[in-house]
C-alpha cells in the first residue's frame, strides 16, 4: 500500500473545511426537500411500492444501489459534457491533491442536482425506510473511501465496488477520455457503457482543473455564473470574467 505524502494543512484546505460544514446542511436540507415533494405528488407508485415493499431487504439494498448509482451515472455524464454544467463541476475536480476533504468540494447547485436524481426514483419506487437509510449510510461511506489519498489496488474489489484507485482516475488533469469511470459506486456501470478505465499506473501524477488552487469557496459559489455577470471595467479597460 502507498499513501500520498502531502502536508496536513494542504493547500485549499480550508475551503474544502468550509464545503464540509456547507454541505451536512445542504444535504440535510435537500433530504427533507426531496421528502415533501414526494408526498405532495402522492408519493411512491402503488403498484411498485407494493413489490419493492415486499422484497427482502438486503434485496432492496443492493437495488437500490444499482438505481442510485445509474441516475448518478448520467447526471455526471452531463456535468462532464455539457459546457454550463461542467462550470460547476470543474469546481469539484479543481483541487490538486486527492484525499478525503476532497469529497466535500461540491458546488451547492451540483450537490442538490445530483442528490435529487439520486433520490426522488428510490422515493417514487417506494424502498423501505431502512433500505434508504443503509443507501444513505453506505453512499456516504464510499465517496469519503474513493477520494482518500491511498494506492492500495484491490485486484478484486475493485470490479465489485468502486475504489481509490478507479476514482483517482476520474479525476485525471489528463485524461485519456473526456468522461472515464463515472459512477462512484459501482464499475460494472462504466464497464457497460464504456467508460471504464483501468491502466497500468497506480495513479495519476497530476488532479485539478482550470480553478486556481487558491480560489475560496466564495468565488467557487459565483463561479459558474461569470459568464452571465456583467463585465468590470477596470483602468479604461473591461474584464470578460472574474478570475477563478
């Protein structure tokens, strides 16, 4: 096993501080949202409900991963290929060192878009109580696991559930392909649609995006929306955008 050496106070690391606490209300907030517009739209379908309700529940887990795991898949692949969307998620993707503080780097927009598609089937579908509560539990637990600075290779593993060394990749500042190992629990998913990606190397040597590595969370928040903020006319001069 390897284990990036970087220092404990790495650059950035108080804006990702700054993601942690933003994000638990955020979460929190959107899970509550999600809830209330799913019982004023009469809640799960009968018929569905009735089925998913009567399935075991380890059942009910593991399909309710597979469902979270695929709307995740293509809300990310459109964050990955659409020009406006890839705004806000080169934010997540802008910090140059990978371990667990990275996995809060999320612009709140992206955050409520991708929590929502994950949830809102699950809730329509009528899973149990306890099924989304583990859902919930374990899909916190393995984006924390997949971000962390570590180079072990789980020979096995690694085809079951997602792993450090699948999502380093992810996060390549080079990329062999525009959008490679997408989901971020289950790589059978990439591996259908083509977008998985395993070479040889360990890791990548180099993460980040077009951000500045110093840029804070407030900039991160106005980011994507420079383009569409009026111009600022600085020494007879005009500025097209605000320095990221």
């Amino acid at each position: 096993m390897s284990v990036h050496h970087q220092k404990l106070f790495r650059e950035g690391w108080f804006t990702d501080l700054c993601y942690y606490f933003s994000g638990y209300f955020i979460g929190h907030g959107t899970t509550k949202l999600l809830i209330v517009f799913v019982l004023m739209s009469q809640g799960a379908i009968p018929i569905l409900s009735r089925f998913v309700g009567q399935q075991p529940l380890v059942l009910q887990v593991t399909a309710a991963i597979f469902i979270g795991d695929l709307s995740f898949y293509f809300v990310h692949r459109l964050l990955h290929t659409v020009p406006w969307l890839w705004r806000f998620h080169a934010i997540h993707h802008s910090s140059t060192n990978m371990d667990w503080l990275a996995t809060v780097r999320v612009h709140p927009f992206e955050q409520i878009l991708t929590k929502s598609c994950q949830m809102i089937p699950l809730y329509w579908l009528g899973f149990s109580t306890e099924a989304l509560a583990i859902y919930a539990v374990f899909s916190s637990a393995i984006a924390f696991f997949i971000h962390t600075n570590i180079g072990i290779k789980f020979p096995i593993l690694k085809w079951i559930i997602a792993t450090p060394e699948f999502h380093h990749w992810h996060h390549d500042r080079y990329p062999q392909l525009k959008t490679q190992n997408l989901a971020v629990q289950l790589p059978i998913i990439d591996y259908i649609f083509g977008t998985w990606y395993m070479p040889d190397q360990n890791l990548p040597k180099q993460y980040g995006t077009e951000l500045n590595i110093k840029t804070n969370y407030f900039k991160h928040l106005i980011y994507p929306f420079t383009p569409f903020l009026p111009k600022e006319e600085t020494h007879g001069s005009s500025r097209s955008h605000i320095d990221p």
